[in-house]
C-alpha cells in the first residue's frame, strides 16, 4: 500500500502537472512560441519536472502514478522534444507507453507512438519512425477513430516520401485523403492533397505538384488554414525556384514568412528563411542571402531547437565555404556535423566530408604562413630579425593538425550536392 507520504508527493506531482499545462505546455504542442520562451514561463517549476518525472517512475504499477506518467510522458516530454534532447523525450514516451499499457489507456499509447516516430523522423531513423506510425494506425483503428487514422496514414505517407518509396506513400495519403473527404474534413482534405503534392515534387513532377498545391491552397483559404496555407506559399516557392522563377519564388517566401510571424510559427520562420537564401544566392544577391541565412540561425537558436540549429548552421556554412570564408565555416559545419553523430543523421557522411575539407585547407593555408614567415625572418647564420638568435615565430602548444582535428579518411573529395530548399518537419 503506498504510505501518506506517496500520496502527498503524488498530489504534489499532479498539481505541478496541472501548473505545466496551464503555463507553457500546450503552447508547446500547438508549436505556438519556444521551448526558450516556456522555460522562461515555468522558471525554476523546470527542475521539478525531472524530480516530479522520476518520482512517478518509482511508483510505477501504482494506477493513480501511472496515470500522472501518461500525463508527463504525452504533454510534458514535448518540451524536451523541442529542445532537441530526444533521447530523453523516447525515454519519457517508453515509459509512458508502458504504464499506459498498463492502466489500459489505448488513446495515449497511440500518441506516444506518434511522439516516438516524430523523433525518429527528424533524426533519419526512418525504419523506426514507420514501425510507431504503423503501431499508433493500428491502435487508432481498433478503436475506430477515424480522424487519427487519417493522421497516422498521412504521417506513414510523409515518411515513404522522404525515403523514396512513392509508390508506398501516394498509397498512404490517398486513403488519408478519402478518409477525410468521407468525414468531411476540408482542413484535413487539404493537408493530404498537399502531401500528395510533396510526393510529386521529389519526382519532380513539377506542374502535378504545382497543380495539388494550388488546389490545396484554395481548400485551405477556404477554411481559414493559415498554418497550411503558409507551408503551401514556401512550398510553391520552391518549385518556382526549380523552374528558374527566382523573383517569383523570393515573394513566395516572403508571403509564407509573413503569415508565420503573425502566428507566432518561429520554427516555420526559420526553415523559410533558409529557404529563401538560396535563390536570392542563385540570383548573386550574395549578402542578402547571407543575412536570410544568418537571421535562420539566430532564431533556430533562440528556440533552442537542436535540430534546427544543425540544419540552418550547415545551410550557412557550406555557402561561407562556397565563398573560401572557411574560418568561419569551420565552426557552423563542426556544429551539425557534431549533431548528426548524436542522432545518427543520414547526412552524416557527406557532412564530414565537407568538414574534412574545410579542415585541411585551413591546414595546408597555416603551414604555407608558417614557411612563408620563417623565410622572411631568416638571416645568414640562423639569426633571427630580432637580432638576439631567437626564433620569430611564437611557439604553438600542439601541432596545426591536432589544434584543428584533422581526419584525413580514405574516400575521394566530397561530391557537392546543389543547393535545395529544406521542407519543414512534420507537426508534433
């Protein structure tokens, strides 16, 4: 029997449970504002959520903890999903999986299915993120839900349609589609039809994606779907740089940016800024695109947002590179490369490629100015230009290669992949 203290600390967690979802959590799980910005909300309440986490997996097969655990784990790990430490967010959403097996909560199990693949989406784990998406259909249509079956097929549609099985993913958006059209659900009609014109755009079938994307974007203007309607406006934008339309594509942008800052979508601004550097580089406005790249970084790190920061610090770095600006490079592309050996990132081979280059440049660039400096202070008979027979140049605490981390790897020179417009991530 759990003591009166087990209770008290129990009513304890609850109400703090209750506080965080008042004060900060939803607005995370709508992506409405930052993980930042909700720590500043909680203040010093954030340290207790671990506390309050951990003293509930103490108590776990204890029905009342157990549900306070689904309730931390479905609301509350959202926060460390967008801080990008998802390796604490799966452990939250495995053990919430676990205690809602056990007080039979069918509704949260399917949700931390859906949080669990999110992750795993992000971070290129695709096989994984299809098995939970897979899992969260199958709870969803035990329980005849229709509206979350359509969610979950849409999902496994987004994921077939990164990894390159089409086939699989028009499939899974075109029964989402009916799904919704039966119920009918324009919003939700409109979202599937987009993401049938997403498939279209990795083949680049580019007037079939243009025509779904137009077609969605008269659904959701109809409903008043801003979120959409701005994911639409950038996704136009990239087909209209793929065709050459740079001015075009710029306003594009620039509309679907302007209805994200009213929505407060910083997440959304900052993928879309990344975006439209690239055709304003395409164009020569060389500083321009600079600045849009640098504005995304900035506000990918005042979300906190791991993965953002990777994504928009290699989109900045690869065009310092592209520019010989390599010191600066440098330390943006460590910066993802660093995250994609966290998370086991498919990109991560092709960006230490290019970090490996930058590297022994920037090596080969210091020992030139070394030979060059020690030739132009040299004297007959090895005095130095001080006069006193030292050497000029200063002394270094490690060699040039240990200071700047060379690994010369066997592989050829990294091939370049032209730059392409990055789509933004599925919603939480």
């Amino acid at each position: 029997m759990p003591s009166q203290d087990d209770f008290g600390s129990l009513s304890v967690a609850a109400g703090f449970a209750d506080l965080l979802e008042a004060q900060g959590v939803r607005v995370l799980v709508h992506n409405r504002g930052s993980a930042d910005e909700a720590a500043e909300i909680l203040g010093e309440e954030v340290g207790q959520l671990d506390r309050s986490f951990a003293k509930a997996c103490t108590h776990a097969g204890n029905p009342p903890w157990d549900q306070l655990l689904v309730r931390f784990a479905c609301d509350c790990g959202t926060f460390f999903g967008l801080r990008g430490r998802y390796r604490e967010r799966i452990e939250w959403a495995e053990a919430g999986l676990q205690a809602a097996r056990r007080v039979h909560d069918a509704e949260a199990e399917s949700i931390l299915h859906t949080g669990i693949a999110n992750i795993c989406f992000r971070t290129g784990r695709y096989d994984e993120a299809v098995e939970h998406y897979q899992r969260a259909y199958q709870l969803s249509e035990a329980a005849r839900d229709e509206p979350q079956m359509a969610t979950d097929l849409l999902n496994l549609g987004l994921v077939k349609d990164v990894t390159g099985d089409f086939g699989a993913a028009l499939g899974y958006l075109r029964r989402s589609l009916e799904i919704r059209e039966r119920l009918n659900d324009a919003a939700g009609a409109a979202r599937a039809v987009s993401a049938i014109g997403d498939v279209h755009n990795q083949r680049e079938e580019l007037d079939v994606a243009r025509a779904h994307y137009e077609r969605s974007l008269e659904m959701v203007r109809r409903v008043g779907d801003r979120v959409t309607e701005s994911r639409l406006l950038a996704n136009l934008g990239t087909l209209a740089r793929k065709r050459q339309a740079h001015a075009e594509a710029m306003e594009l942008y620039r509309q679907s940016l302007a209805i994200k800052e009213r929505l407060g979508d910083h997440r959304g601004r900052a993928t879309v800024l990344g975006n439209l550097g690239i055709p304003l580089w395409e164009v020569g406005r060389t500083a321009e695109a600079l600045e849009s790249f640098r504005a995304a970084v900035a506000l990918a790190e005042r979300l906190g947002d791991a993965q953002s920061i990777a994504h928009q610090s290699w989109n900045l770095g690869r065009h310092l590179e592209m520019l010989g600006r390599r010191c600066e490079a440098l330390p943006l592309v460590a910066r993802s490369v660093s995250w994609c050996r966290e998370v086991g990132h498919p990109e991560l081979a092709e960006r230490e490629g290019l970090l490996d280059s930058i590297r022994l440049h920037l090596l080969h660039r210091a020992s030139r100015l070394g030979r060059l400096r020690r030739i132009r202070v040299a004297r007959p008979g090895g005095a130095a230009a001080g006069g006193d027979g030292a050497d000029a140049t200063p002394a270094s605490p490690k060699p040039v290669s240990q200071r700047l981390q060379i690994t010369v790897r066997p592989r050829g020179k990294p091939r370049r992949r032209a730059p392409s417009a990055r789509p933004e991530p599925p919603p939480p």
